[in-house]
C-alpha cells in the first residue's frame, strides 16, 4: 500500500511540485540586489578604503617616518624614503601605497603611532593603468584633506575601544 | 485578400505567385518567432533572477529591454573561430542544422481554425520526423569541434534525445488514438468536443486530463528533448561546457536561437495536443489565436521555472526515467486508452 501511494505520489511529481512552490513563492518576494551607482550599501565606521595621510590643524605632517607602517605590511604594498625636512625633522621624501598589493588589512593604520596613515571609506579609485594605480604620497596627503573629516569622526568613534 | 490574391496572380503568374506567397507567409511567422525567442531570453534571466531574488538584466533600457539587442549586436560582432584540425565544413553546418529544423517544423502549426502554412494531414509525423533531425545538429557540432569534451557533449545528448524521442513517439500515439486523426487542426478540433466540452468548461475535456499520464511523460520529455535544465546533460557546464564548447560568435548564438525556437516550438505542440490549441478554456468566450499565445506562454515560464527549481540529473539517472519509467507507462497507458475507447465509457464518441 505504501508502495503504491509512494509511485502515486512520485509520478504525481509531488516533492518537485513541493521544490517549484519555493521558487514561486520566491519570485515575488523582495529583491535584495543593491543596484550599484545608484545605491550603496551601509559602510561600518571601520570600513578599509583606500588609504589617506593626515595632517595636524596646524598643517603639518602627522607621519614622523618611523617605517612601522611599511614593516607591518604583509603584502609589501609600501614604499618610504626618508631625509631631513629643512628644520632637522625626519620627514618622507617618498610614500607610495602600491594599491594592486594592497590587501586593506589595515595593519599599517593599526602600526602607525601617530595615526598619520589611516584607511578611509572611499573605495571608488578604480584606473586604467598600473601607474595610476600607486597611490603616492600627494594624492594620499589630498586625500586626507578630503576625507579629514570623516576621518576624524570614524576614528573618534573608535577610541573607547582601542 | 482576395483582391490582392488575384492582383499578385495577375502580376506574377500562378506559380511565381504562390511561391512568393509562401515566402511572405514564411517571414510572417519567422520574424515574429525570432523576436519571440530574443525576448524569451530576457524573460528567462528575469525570472530566474527573481527567483534567486535578484533583479536579473536592468541595464540597458529601461527595465533592461534591450539586452536581447545588444546580446545579439555583441555576438555578431565577435569571431568565429574555427579550431584548427576541426572538420570546416561540417563545423559550420551543424549549428544551420540545428536551426533549421526548429524553424522548419512551424510549417504545420495551426494558429487558429485554418491559419495554417501547410495544412498537411501527416502533420503530426511531420513533426516527429523534422524535430528529430535536430539531433543531428548536436552530434555533428560535437564531432567535428576536434574537442574532446564537445564529443562528449554531443554523445551524450544523442543517446539523451533518441530515448526521450522514444518516450515522446509514444505518448504521441496515445493523442493519435484518441483524435484519429494526424492533422494538427483535427487534433484541436476534437479536443473540442465531448461530455464537458458540452456543459461549458471545455477545458476538461481536453486531452490533458483522460491522458494525464502520457501529458506528464511528453512534459518532461520535451524539457529533454530541448536539453533544458534539469536535463541539460548536453551542456553539463559544471563538467565538460558540451558540444558547443569550440563555437563562438554568430555559430554559437546559432545554437542559442535554436535551442529557444525549439522551446517555444515544444510547447506550441505541447499546447495543441495536449491543452486545446487556439480552443477557450470556457465555452463562454470565443476561440481564438490569444488562446494558443496564452497556452504557449504558460508552458514556456514552466520550462524557466524548472529551470530555476532543479538542479541537473545525473546521466544515469535519465537514461533510467527515458527507458524504466517513461516508456512502460507510455505502452500501458496506450493499452489502458485502446480498451477505454472501446468500452461504453468512452468519452472521445
Ligand atoms: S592595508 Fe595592509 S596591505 Fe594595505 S598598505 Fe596597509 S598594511 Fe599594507
Ligand atoms: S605613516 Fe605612521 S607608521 Fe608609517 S612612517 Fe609615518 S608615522 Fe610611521
């Protein structure tokens, strides 16, 4: 008897039938997909963007060239050269962030002491070159002029936890 | 219509005529049938995105409606390549064959009472016998690519679409039995009739209901036939991509057109054999072409919902549904059905 109704039921495509009502109730459901350059997900205030050098409110360089940053870098993705500024200060003559290396595991913000290199939330830097694509140490400096205050938001919203 | 007719008759002579008549009637169903299938292929990224709660294709145009176009601007503009040690020839004739009989079967399909290319009475034979030289197209593509997964792929499918060919020829019996005849129309025509034809739900009467296992075997077998998700063992992407694994280009989107004029061809046969035609479901309302479109349009969203739902048999699996299921209830049904029609219960009278 059983055998039967399990012959009835397979040829009556009942479980298939069970499947195809999952995918129909589906179909109406909500759709999830964020469509992209008109909307954009929520980003969290530790989001890992592309990087940016800070400043003081004075002007002057947070970075004091102690190389934590590039030594921290599991991916090599940072190269500093290093002289004395016109005052006797160590200073870098040269910060590039290879962003085709760059994991954005943040590790450099984490080493950094003064909190010079940090990771913002802008991540819409995509290029057509390999060149465009090394960050140096202008275009990180612009933009942390850019980004200061977000930057400052997101990393005061950080400091309990640090 | 007349009046053009004997303008034309005029004009051309009688046989020059009717050639030119058939053409123009010709383009009148291809050119609708290839819109169909560019728009069939949004609609099914569509609805299968929806049911994977996506959006599916919006980009280009609104609500993306002009995808087809560029999907098939893109593939015209691409290469063709030809592998070397390929058979040239025969490479670049099986996509043509597998078109050609998809297109070449409309030739019978009644649209409404009459609206007929070729009104044949061997319709039904003519159908069975042109749809299977599709196969072809497969196993040649799949032999002459000098590859070895395409050869697979085309193996697979031919040993695929003779069994379920088998199983469809059958269940094909079975409508034949029941209609006496083998015209299309006539087909439609006496689905139309009988005890609930009569009391106004037509829609009963037709043959899907007292042949309602053989219209589950013919269902399944043209998703096979199509070599359509889950029986898409011609393809088997995730294993060997299938035998239009060298094809590129126009060649490919070839086999791509064919593959959906024969989903919309299956299931204009499905709907004139097995669900009434151009016929209305209720006596209330009048017959007509809309009928037919509907019908198609209901069985076509099932293939992309099946499509959607179940992932792909394993290939012993179908050998196992063509030969141990589908062909035993087909002959024993048709047994059922030979002594129904001879018994006073009969309800094909
Ligand atoms: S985020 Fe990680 S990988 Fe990128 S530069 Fe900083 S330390 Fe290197
Ligand atoms: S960015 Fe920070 S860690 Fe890197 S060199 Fe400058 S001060 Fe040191």
């Amino acid at each position: 008897m059983s055998s039967m109704k399990e012959i009835f039921g397979s040829f009556l495509l009942r479980e298939l039938f069970g499947g195809l009502a999952v995918t129909g109730r589906y179909l109406f459901a909500p759709k999830t997909t964020v469509r992209y350059p008109e909307e954009k997900i929520p980003q969290s205030p530790r989001f890992r963007g592309l990087h940016a050098l800070r400043r003081y409110p004075d002007g002057e360089e947070r970075c004091v060239a102690c190389k934590l940053c590039e030594a921290a870098c599991p991916s090599m993705a940072i190269t500093i050269e290093i002289a004395p500024d016109e005052n006797g200060k160590r200073c870098t003559t040269r910060y590039d962030i290879d962003m085709m290396k760059c994991i954005f595991c943040g590790f450099c913000a984490e080493a950094c002491p003064a909190d010079a290199i940090v990771e913002t939330r802008f991540y819409e830097y995509s290029a057509e070159s390999r060149d465009a694509l090394v960050w140096t140490k202008d275009m990180l400096l612009e933009n942390g002029e850019r980004c200061e205050e977000q930057i400052a938001e997101d990393l005061g919203r950080d400091m309990k936890y640090r | 219509m007349d009046m053009l007719r004997q303008f034309g008759q005029d004009m051309l002579g009688p046989a020059v005529f009717m050639v030119a008549a058939t053409l123009a009637k010709i383009v009148c169903i291809t050119l609708p049938l290839m819109l169909c299938v560019a728009y069939l292929t949004l609609l099914e990224r569509k609805i299968i995105g929806w049911m994977q709660t996506r959006l599916g294709p919006n980009r280009v145009g609104p609500f993306g409606l002009f995808q087809p176009l560029a999907d098939g601007l893109k593939l015209l503009l691409k290469e063709i390549v030809i592998p070397s040690g390929a058979d040239k020839w025969v490479f670049l004739a099986a996509p043509v064959f597998s078109i050609a009989p998809a297109l070449a079967a409309w030739a019978v399909v009644p649209f409404d009472d009459g609206v007929v290319l070729a009104d044949i009475n061997a319709g039904l034979l003519y159908l069975m016998a042109i749809t299977s030289v599709g196969v072809y197209g497969v196993v040649l593509a799949g032999w002459s690519s000098n590859s070895r997964y395409a050869f697979l792929g085309g193996m697979r499918s031919a040993a695929q679409l003779i069994s379920y060919e088998i199983a469809m020829g059958l269940s094909l019996v079975v409508v034949l039995m029941v209609s006496n005849s083998l015209n299309l129309g006539d087909i439609v025509n006496a689905q139309g009739k009988g005890l609930f034809a009569g009391m106004g739900v037509s829609f009963l009467s037709w043959n899907w209901l007292p042949l309602f296992p053989v219209f589950v075997v013919y269902m399944v077998s043209i998703v096979a036939e199509t070599n359509r998700a889950p029986f898409d063992m011609a393809e088997g992407e995730s294993e060997i991509i299938g035998f239009h694994l060298e094809y590129s280009g126009l060649a490919f989107s070839l086999f791509y057109v064919a593959e959906y004029a024969s989903m919309i061809l299956c299931s204009a046969i499905a709907s004139i054999l097995f669900l009434g035609g151009w016929l209305s479901p209720l006596g209330c309302f009048p017959d007509g072409f809309h009928w037919l479109a509907a019908k198609i349009f209901i069985v076509l969203v099932s293939f992309l919902w099946i499509r959607a739902t179940f992932p792909r048999y394993r290939y012993d699996q179908v050998m196992r549904l063509g030969w141990k299921v589908f062909i035993p209830v087909c002959i024993a049904w048709m047994g059922v059905v030979g002594i129904w029609m001879m018994s006073p219960w009969s309800v094909w009278k």
